[in-house]
C-alpha cells in the first residue's frame, strides 16, 4: 500500500485547516491516501463547520481556524500534534463507514502510542452529539483515552467516496483548556502524554514517527512530500 506522508516539518502557505480542506478537495479516489501530520506556531482554536456558527467569534480569547470537519471547539498548544487523514472510503486500511474508518485510525494512533509506552484504550463511551463546551468535554467511541481521560480526539466530513479525518494528540493539558467554554475543571476530563509524570517525556517528533511506524506495520509504504 502506497501512502504520501506530509510530516509536521512541511509548512502550508496558508492556515492549516485551509489545507487539509484544499486536499480534502483535491482527492479522488485512486489517489494515494494522505497522513499528514502538523504543528500550530502559537495557541489556536479550531473550531468545527457548524461550532463556528454558532459562536461569537469576535469574543473567543485566541486567534481561531474553522476546520472543514465538525465537532466542538478545540484549543492547540504549540506542543500537541496534530494530524490529517485523507483517503477513499474503499481503503483497504482506513476505508469504510464513518464509525469504521475512525475505529480503524484510532486503532492505528493507539499502536503506535503503545510502542512509545502510553497505554492509551479506545473509548466505547456513545457518541454525544453536538452539546455545549469543548471537543474534550468527554470521549465519544472509538476516541483515546489514558488512565480514563481522552488523550486524543478527531472529527470527520466525507464528500462521496471522499473523507477526510483531522484530529489531535494531546502531549499536555495546557493552560488554555481551563475556562475554556465555560468548563472549569478540564483535568477531570482530559489528559496528555506527558502529564502525571509519565516518562520518558515525548515530544512530536516521537508520536509522529510512532504512528508512522504503526501505519507501516500494515504494510505501509510512504512517499514523503
């Protein structure tokens, strides 16, 4: 299976979710699959398609991206990374329904978390649908989750026998995550690789070469742009 790897190191011209949409567009089925991975320069919020709506933008306290996914408000440190999916629904790997495909990237993620010793376990908690607060407010199936708090959390949108997943991989709770939408104890909820002292401390460069490492472990083989 031949896959692009676009790797944190590869800036876009313009914002980040500008990009993952322009690939998301861009790709048609036949296409190599997509795994790119990236970095925000400075504390951001995403926020998803219909989020962006229904929120005062103007009064967010952080410069903010809308994501061509859905989902609920995100907060990006500078450590956490990021990461983008794109592929045909029909993938041999990552391919089917949307609950399928997430299943099967969470799965992936979690592979290579593991081999970096974050015993991290997918999340069978149901979906909770569009509530108020943030996209961390509570695991949704399928989402990670360490020691029982989520670690990592995605969103998807599909365009015909097109998706596109983006997701984060937390590797601290940052001080922007309190107060954030009104949720007071986000510590309660949420958690990241390197937090309660876990060791080795990581950092993105190590989750990024580990979750490259899993994809390979299935036969991956990457072209790097």
């Amino acid at each position: 299976m031949n896959w692009k790897l676009i790797p944190a190191s590869v800036k876009p011209q313009g914002n980040q979710m500008d990009w993952d949409g322009e690939l998301f567009h861009a790709f048609k089925k036949g296409d190599a699959p997509i795994l790119r991975f990236f970095v925000f320069d400075r504390p951001t919020l995403t926020l998803g398609r219909l989020e962006a709506r229904r929120l005062d933008l103007p009064s967010l306290p952080y410069p903010y991206e809308v994501r061509p996914t859905g989902g609920r408000a995100v907060f990006h440190s500078e450590k956490d990374l990021c990461y983008a999916v794109v592929a045909s629904t029909d993938d041999p790997l990552v391919g089917g329904r949307l609950p399928e495909t997430y299943r099967k990237i969470s799965l992936l993620i979690a592979e290579g978390l593991r081999s970096l010793g974050r015993q991290v376990a997918l999340s069978d908690s149901p979906h909770t649908g569009r509530g108020p607060g943030h996209c961390f407010s509570a695991p949704t199936q399928s989402e990670l989750v360490l020691d029982g708090k989520k670690v990592a959390g995605g969103a998807q949108a599909r365009e015909g026998e097109v998706f596109l997943q983006q997701g984060v991989i937390l590797l601290s709770m940052a001080e922007g995550w309190r107060g954030l939408l009104g949720e007071t104890a986000p510590e309660t909820l949420m958690t990241g690789l390197n937090d309660a002292g876990r060791r080795p401390v990581l950092v993105a460069q190590d989750v990024e070469k580990a979750v490259v490492g899993a994809f390979g472990s299935k036969g991956v083989q990457f072209d790097i742009s």
